[in-house]
C-alpha cells in the first residue's frame, strides 16, 4: 500500500453503465430485455493507490475492469483518464491509450497464447508499440521483465504449459508491464492460486507498485487479500457500489448490511474468538441482473430493510471521512453492528 499526502486523481468513472441485451427467437430474433450488469457506477481512483473492488459473483466486478480500459464499451457513462474521456476515443487512438492501461487477468493459463513462448508473448505488444528497436534489444526488455517479476531470464524460450500457475501468472503480469503503464486493472490475479502462491503475487504487485509508480483496481472474492493490498475497498452488489471507504475503515466500521455481512462471513484464525463471533446469515438468493429489484437492490435480502428501501434507491452518500454509503438506514446498521460485537 502506497501513502501520498497530495493524491491526484488518475481515473475518473462518471455514471458508466454497460448493458447486454437479451434477445429470444431464432429466425427472428427480438430483444426482450437487459443484463444490467454494471448499472451506473461513479467513483474515482487516485494516482498511486490501490481501489479493492468486492463483491459476489456475478455483481459486475469484471466487467467494471474491462469496461474501464474499454475491453467492453460501455452503454453509456464516462471513463476520464487524464483528462481523457476514453470512451469516445476512436480505435486507433485507443489502440495507442493502450500502452497507458492495462490488465492482468484471472486465469494465467487461457490469458497466454499456449502456441507462442514466453519470450513472443511478453515482446509483442513490446514490438506493436514500437518501444525497442531490434530483436537483440526487445529480446534484452523481455529478460529485464522477467526478471522483474521474478523468473529466470533464461526461461525466454519455454511455453506456457511449461510453467505453474503462480508462474504462469507472473508472466501475465511481465506481458501487461512491458508496454509501462500507469493503471492496471487486476482482475482476480490470485483467485486461482493456491493459498501460499497468492502471498506471493500479492508481495510482489506491492513491490511492483512502489517501484513503478502503478495505480490498480485490484478485483477479487477474497476479502483478505483485498484487505492486505488495498488503499480503499468499494463492495459492489448486483451492478451497483454499496459502500466505499478507506481499507482499515471499511474493516473496522462496515456500515452498509450487505458489507457486515460479507465481512462476517470472513474466518478469524482463533478457535476461541471465532465461536463467540455473530455471524450474518443472508436469505435467498441474488436477484437477476435482467429483471433488479426496485428501490434498494439489497432490500429482497436485508435484515433491516423497510417500505421506503423497497420503493427509493438510495444514493451514495458521505457519512464522514469519504466514508460512502448507499443506505436509507445506514445509522441503524452501525448500531445493530455495536450490539453484535458486544
């Protein structure tokens, strides 16, 4: 994690909202609705930070990422990078604004090209950008890289079937640094790593960071390993953020009911300790992201939940300290909070 006393703001996320329509028929196709997968998000992400991004499967997270360095474009909204809105860049501009953002993705396996060796996957958006010229000196960038991520230079010329998850994925992180980025959006990096593995990754994109100056959106399920890198945590639910707080805040004071519920559902390793913990049980399942609830999206599974959630969404509000909150009853939820830890 990073400290920076005058943080200047690197991505700035406006309303984005991505959308896939639902289509029915097969010789004549109608469409019948949507998959409002991220539903008018706004945040911002400082330079040199880390924003943990949480939540359930099938919330949105992902397709947050990619819609944020435009690997989707998005129904509408607003992505300012620099003061760039990228998403009414034309192709080729894009194309160039790639060298800038970049992603790491979840499975370190299906991301490589299994028929290129390690060497021609890191060199070739080396070679598309024009950053080296000659194949001595792209060769020389690929081995640095390597290097920098902890692998021996020499395994330039193996596949990726070669190599173990953890490496695999190490090579996934060498292939989104060899164009220098500024922003990097991790998407569930360690999810499929094993335990002691996905300390490792995570050292090392903390390392990665302070030596290079990189901001990420660090994506994932597991609420520890977004506790250890992350500079703010934001918990999204069924295409919509919930809660947006500094890491060690959000940990300690969790204010909206589907955060307690996600942080109480997280193992303490002391036997003792972790019987007498309260756990928050949540009934029913996720809504569908075609057909969301109105109102409050969490009111079909909050414990606290009234009339006024089912009928008003609530908006995301600072109750103090760039602590926001998107609920109606966000001061009942901290005093039920209080009276479980008692």
């Amino acid at each position: 994690m990073t400290d920076h006393k005058t943080p200047e703001t690197l991505i700035e996320v406006k309303d984005l909202k991505m959308y896939f329509p639902v289509t029915k028929g097969i010789v004549l196709r109608r469409k019948i609705g949507d998959v409002k997968a991220v539903d008018g998000l706004t945040f911002s992400i400082r330079k040199g930070e880390t924003l943990g991004l949480v939540g359930e499967s099938g919330c949105g997270k992902s397709t947050t990422g990619r819609a944020l360095i435009q690997l989707y474009k998005p129904t509408t909204g607003e992505v300012i990078f620099h003061g760039t809105d990228l998403t009414k860049l034309p192709a080729e501009q894009m194309r160039q604004m790639r060298r800038k953002v970049q992603m790491i993705f979840q499975d370190p396996y299906a991301s490589l090209n299994p028929r290129m060796t390690v060497g021609d996957i890191i060199a070739e958006p080396i070679m598309v950008h024009n950053l080296r010229k000659g194949k001595e000196a792209v060769r020389e960038r690929v081995q640095e890289l390597l290097k920098l991520v902890g692998l021996n230079p020499y395994f330039i010329n193996r596949y990726p079937h070669e190599f173990s998850g953890g490496q695999r994925q190490r090579i996934g992180i060498a292939r989104a640094l060899a164009v220098e980025p500024e922003f990097v959006v991790c998407d569930e990096p360690v999810s499929a790593l094993d335990v002691s593995i996905q300390a490792q990754i995570l050292n090392l994109l903390e390392d990665l960071q302070n030596q290079l100056g990189l901001t990420y959106l660090f994506i994932a399920h597991g609420l520890a390993a977004v506790k250890h890198i992350s500079d703010r945590v934001a918990v999204m639910y069924l295409g919509k953020i919930v809660e947006i707080a500094a890491g060690a805040q959000l940990y300690h004071t969790p204010t909206h009911p589907y955060t307690q519920a996600l942080l109480s559902a997280v193992p303490i390793p002391d036997p003792a300790l972790e019987r007498t913990r309260a756990r928050i049980i949540l009934t029913g399942d996720v809504p569908s992201p075609l057909n969301p609830p109105s109102g409050c999206r969490f009111h079909t599974r909050c414990p606290i939940a009234t009339e006024h959630c089912k009928q008003e969404e609530p908006e995301l509000k600072d109750i103090g300290g760039g602590h926001m909150v998107s609920c109606h009853r966000s001061s009942e939820a901290i005093a039920l909070m209080a009276v479980d830890k008692k």
